[in-house]
C-alpha cells in the first residue's frame, strides 16, 4: 500500500502534482488535488494500523523491523506536510515500544541519517525545512529514556551543532540547523536542551550574515525558537530573566556579545 501511494507524496511539490493530467474514474476525472487529498488520508490510515500491530504487540520482530522500515523511509523521502506529520506521530509511537524491545534497530537507523546528513551535498534535499528528516531524528531522540541522561541524544546534538558550523558542507548545514530546530522546539526536550543553547546563539546568529539565503533563512528559524524556549512562557507569554542570570547560564555568550558589539 505505502509503495502504490508513494508517488503522489514524495514530489518537490505534491500540491501541484500532475500525474498524467488527469486520473479517470467511473463517476468522472480526479484531479491532482483530490488525489493528493485521497492520498493523504490513506497514508493516515495504514500509519495509523501499523501503529496498533507493533503495540498490541501481535507481531514477530521481522514484522516490527519491516513496519519501521517502511515508516523509517516515507519520513526520509515524503515531501507533503500533512503526510509526514501522520507518518511522524505514528514513528513516535514505534520508536516508543522499540526502545524496550530492540533499541539496537533504532540507534542503527540513527546513526544512518546523521551519517548521511553529514554526507549529503547532493543526496537530500533541505527544502521545506528538510520535510520528515528532523522528524524522523526527533522521534528517535524523544522516546529515549532520561533516566540516564539521554546519552544519545546528547551525542547527536553535538553532531547536528559541529555539522551546523562547518565551513564548507552547506546542505548538511542546513540540514542540521533543520533539525537542530526541531529538537529545540518540543517541549519534551526542554530541560535536556538547555546545555547547548548557549552554542546554538552563537552559531544562529553567525549564519544571519551568510550569503546563501537559505543558511541565513534557516539560522533565524533556530534564533526564533530558541528565544521562544528561553524568555517565553505559555502561561504568562513573557518570560524575565536578568542579564546575569542569563550569562551565568551561558557564559560563552557574553564575550561573543561583547565582540559583536565591538
């Protein structure tokens, strides 16, 4: 079923796809916007009974590994939003049964993405925020326990931020800042982010002055959230903090201020 609908979803611009001009049917023709439509809400489906196997848990491990294959790869290649946010909600829930089950299968498949972000000059394509690839990372990244710190999302971070500032690796850049973005933004992961968001100014507000529009598009993005994780709160909608508790905070932060000023 994922590979009959695979087409529609996956093109740099679902929206406007034509496949073949039109689909004929028996009550007329189906046009791009219905097929997409019709598309997306099968995708929903099938994610959605793929979820309820592996957590009844009903399946054998070759079906488990087959299931999140499948999810793993529409995340990877799916450009159309609604698509990915359906297959992403349904990764959540079987990276959160994988992690007790197999976690060996789910670090393999993260190594395999960042390896390949930070191989990717003409392999992946960063538009629409690099669609399902943070999401893929993020699902991964967010079910693992914090019971010991969350080691691997740890490591990751600090992958996604030196790949954020190479010089030269300009897809992977944007890639990283992507899903530096994503990770920074849930609000799951809020007190394990806040060791590297003092980095993560710096490297956001460096790239404003990039020449690329898309580097310079994708480091205000980062800045954004970031502000909106540090001096926004939800219930009050500001958030005070005085200058010296925030450099106590991030005290790399003062002399790159300091500099920039200069």
């Amino acid at each position: 079923m994922c590979t009959l609908l695979h087409e529609p979803i996956v093109d740099e611009s679902p929206e406007g796809l034509l496949l073949l001009g039109s689909i004929e049917s028996g009550g007329g023709s189906c046009g791009p916007q219905l097929l997409l439509s019709m598309t997306w809400r099968t995708m929903q489906s099938v994610c959605s009974c793929l979820v309820t196997l592996v957590t009844s848990s009903v399946t054998t491990p070759q079906h488990d590994l087959n299931i999140g294959l499948c999810l793993k790869n529409l995340l990877l290649t799916v450009r159309h939003h609604g698509v990915f946010e359906n297959v992403h909600s349904a990764f959540i829930a079987y990276s959160s049964t994988m992690w007790d089950r197999k976690k060996e299968v789910l670090l393999t498949w993260l190594e395999e993405v960042l390896c390949r972000v930070e191989n990717s000059e003409n392999d992946m394509s960063y538009t629409r925020r690099s669609a399902g690839i943070p999401s893929l990372i993020q699902a991964i990244l967010v079910t693992e326990s914090g019971r010991n710190g969350k080691p691997y999302f740890r490591s990751s971070m600090e992958r996604l931020l030196n790949l954020a500032e190479h010089p030269t690796l300009i897809t992977g850049r944007i890639h990283a800042l992507n899903m530096l973005h994503t990770l920074f933004k849930d609000s799951k992961l809020a007190e394990f982010v806040v060791p590297f968001i003092g980095r993560a100014f710096e490297i956001s507000i460096n790239g404003f002055s990039e020449r690329l529009w898309s580097l310079r598009n994708a480091s205000t993005m980062m800045f954004s959230v970031l502000a909106a994780r540090l001096f926004h709160n939800r219930h009050t909608q500001t958030r005070h903090i005085t200058d010296a508790t925030f450099f106590a905070l991030f005290p790399n932060l003062h002399p790159f201020f300091h500099e920039g000023a200069d």
